[in-house]
C-alpha cells in the first residue's frame, strides 16, 4: 500500500479558515476549532486511501485540476477536490456540496 503527504494549497487553507469563522460565527470559537479538527482528521486519511478513489466526474472540479478526484466529509456537507502528484497528495479546494454539480 503507497501513503502520501498530505498537502494543502494556499486556497484550501482559505476555504478551511472560511468554514471556522462560519462555525464560529453561529456557535463559539471552540467549536470551530473542533470541526476544523475534524476536517483535518478526514484530510488525513487520504495519504492513504487517495490512491482507491475514482477521479472525478464533475465539472466545476475538472476546473481546478484536470486530474481531479474527490471525497465527501463532514456527512457529505463538503467536498474535497484534491489530485496525486509523485509522492504528494494536493488538497486544491474544500467547497460545499451543494455547490458542485455533474
């Protein structure tokens, strides 16, 4: 089984703080932090298993990269738009669900 670095890009990281700041906004800052947590946790586990997930069939995610896949966390709330290169695993964007169609 091959394992990979995990790494996020610049908007990712954006994408992530923009969810916290949500949380945070409607609950408290704590529980912010804990669902960021929480998606780090589940951003984790792709340096194992990127390798068994199809590439994608949406668009909007073929736009951010040609060799796109992605994974559905956070009780399918958000997706993850990522894509291997060599030994890396790039996180390229985390976008509401809703947001993505075929």
């Amino acid at each position: 089984m091959k394992t990979y670095k995990v790494i996020y890009s610049k908007a990712a990281v954006g994408d992530i703080d923009k969810v916290v700041e949500y949380i945070a906004s409607i609950y408290r800052k704590e529980s912010g932090l804990r669902y960021k947590d929480r998606i780090q946790r589940q951003l984790d586990a792709l340096a194992y298993c990127a390798d068994a997930l199809p590439f994608t069939r949406y668009k909007m995610a073929k736009e951010i990269h040609p060799e796109a896949k992605t994974l559905s966390i956070m009780n399918r709330r958000w997706i993850v738009v990522f894509h291997i290169d060599r030994r890396f695993v790039l996180v390229d964007r985390i976008i509401p669900s809703k947001l993505l169609k075929g």
